[in-house]
C-alpha cells in the first residue's frame, strides 16, 4: 500500500510491557488455536457476556483446544480477572523511563498510518453516505496480557474491538502468524485487518451491533452464529469501502487484502484444526464469503453495498 506520505494517527495508546495478573494460566492461554482462532472469539465474548463462556467451549471442542485450554475462563476468570462482558479497570498507558526508551518501529508506524488513513476516510465518507459524525475509535497495542472494557485480553485472542470502550486492541505479532502461519503477506493483509476491526466500530455507530445483541439474546445457538457470521462478513465489506476510498492501493494489495481473507474463513480454520467443517459453528463466515463480501466493498466504495442481513 502506498502509505509513504498518510499521516500517522495520534489516536493510539500502548500499553506494552503492562502484562501479567490475568488469571490465565500459563503455557500461551487460549491453547490449539492460537492467536489466528482468538480472531474469531472476541464478538462472542463481548457479546454474550457470560453465557459467552458456553460458547467459547463448543468453539474450542470444534477447533480442538480442548476444555483444558480454557484454564481461568471456565474456573471463574482466575485470579483479578475480570468478567467477561464486565467493564475492566482501564489502564494507562506506558510512562517513564520504559517508555521513554521504546522505539518506534516500522510496523508501529504501519499500523498508526493505518488507523490514520481510516480516520481520513471515514471522517469524509461516513457523515456522507450515514449521515452521522464520525466519532474516531482509539486502538490499543499491547504484548501478551491487557484489559479491556470487555474483560482480558491477550495475544492469542488476536486483534479485537471492544464496543464497550469503542476500543481496538491489538498485538502486533498476530501479524506475524498472519505471513508465517497463514501465508497472507503484505501490508494490504495487515491493514485489512485492522480496517475490519474498524468496521466493527461502525457498527457500533450505526447501533447495528445493539440490533444484533439484541436478536441474538432471544434465538437458537444456530441463529446467534448466523447473525455473528452476518455482522463478520459486514465488517469485512466496509474494510472493502476503506480501501476502495483511501486511495492507497498498489498493484497486488487486493491480491493480498484477498489471501487474508481466505486464510481467516471459518471452514478453512476448521478444516485445517480437524479436518471436518461444521457450518452451524461458524462465527464469522467462510473464505468464499469473506472474500465476496471485501470484494463487494471494494468494487462500490459504499455503506449501503454491506447488507450482509438483507439476505445475500
């Protein structure tokens, strides 16, 4: 992505070398599926609360991380955790001399590019095609262990947005799983990963993810995952509308943006982890929808493309 000369966001806290005292456990938390599965976990957690903890066991029996691997979570959230779906004590960021001696690195200013191009873009196209201000989200880095205002968060989680603090947390080296683990190189695979979180604040502007929390306190397991599959595919789209309007891409970006795509969708994480799919399981949609879905996004530049719930 060209991103030589896009301003860096100051809209970013780090909270790096802040971590301990979840109540985790050791030996990497979330166990089998590693960050690339919390990718898939976070809206749950947010969403359900803690009837969310029910969920979090079928997905991990699916994806074979087994009930040991919930550790805390299942055990009462373990020692200063705090409830899942309960607003979390909010922590500062990063002081004195730690800090203060921390460079920044290529990929730290990467990802402030990034968040800064969304605020551009979406500060001209949402009040536009929404007719609302758009209120900039702030994004969190943190490495290992941190919280947020939808409880504790860690590494393997992956990058997630809480809607209870308008927040995205994110640890950069889920980029690197990204590359090494599942092929998606690039920088337009990272920035689509961060426009779809993005997405997701939208959404909570929109009063889209209230509507959706809202149905899915009254339906079937089956119906919540459809639901939680629709508004994934619909974060996806509008990180296709970002794009589309930034004015970023080079040659191969949506090749890349593409293959990330691929690599998160649900049947082909769970095909790769047991070598069976389960449709009703799924939370975010499979590779081809994920990919139809960006695409349609990139191909409009527009909002109301993204009707994921209109039946498509």
């Amino acid at each position: 992505m060209r991103l030589d000369d896009q301003r860096e966001s100051d809209n970013v806290d780090d909270q790096r070398g802040q971590g301990g005292g979840l109540g985790f456990g050791g030996g990497g938390g979330f166990g089998g599926g590693g960050g690339i599965l919390g990718f898939l976990l976070p809206m749950v957690m947010s969403r359900f609360g803690c009837g969310g903890v029910a969920v979090l066991v079928v997905l991990f029996l699916v994806f074979g991380g087994g009930l040991s691997s919930l550790g805390g979570l299942v055990g009462g959230g373990g020692v200063g955790a705090p409830q899942i779906g309960q607003p979390a004590q909010e922590t500062a960021p990063a002081t004195g001399a730690t800090g203060a001696a921390r460079s920044e690195s290529s990929t730290d200013r990467f990802v402030r590019q990034v968040l800064g191009s969304t605020e551009d873009v979406w500060g001209k196209v949402f009040p536009e095609q929404a007719g609302k201000p758009y209120v900039r989200p702030r994004l969190v880095l943190f490495s290992g262990q941190t919280r947020s205002g939808c409880g504790a968060a860690e590494s393997a989680m992956g990058p997630f947005y809480c809607p209870a603090d308008h927040k995205v947390y994110l640890d950069e080296s889920f980029f690197d799983e990204l590359q090494t683990r599942f092929g998606a190189k690039g920088d337009a695979a990272a920035a689509y990963v961060v426009a779809h979180e993005i997405g997701h604040h939208l959404q909570s502007l929109l009063g889209i993810s209230d509507q959706v929390q809202t149905a899915q306190e009254r339906a079937s397991e089956s119906q919540r995952n459809a639901l939680s599959v629709k508004l994934e595919l619909q974060a996806d789209c509008f990180a296709g509308v970002w794009a589309k309007n930034s004015g970023r891409l080079e040659d191969g970006d949506i090749e890349e943006a593409v293959t990330a795509a691929q690599a998160i969708g649900d049947d082909t994480l769970q095909r790769q982890a047991r070598g069976t799919v389960v449709p009703d399981s799924f939370t975010h949609g499979s590779s081809a929808q994920r990919v139809q879905w960006l695409k349609t996004g990139l191909a409009s530049g527009r909002l109301d493309s993204c009707d994921t719930f209109g039946g498509r």
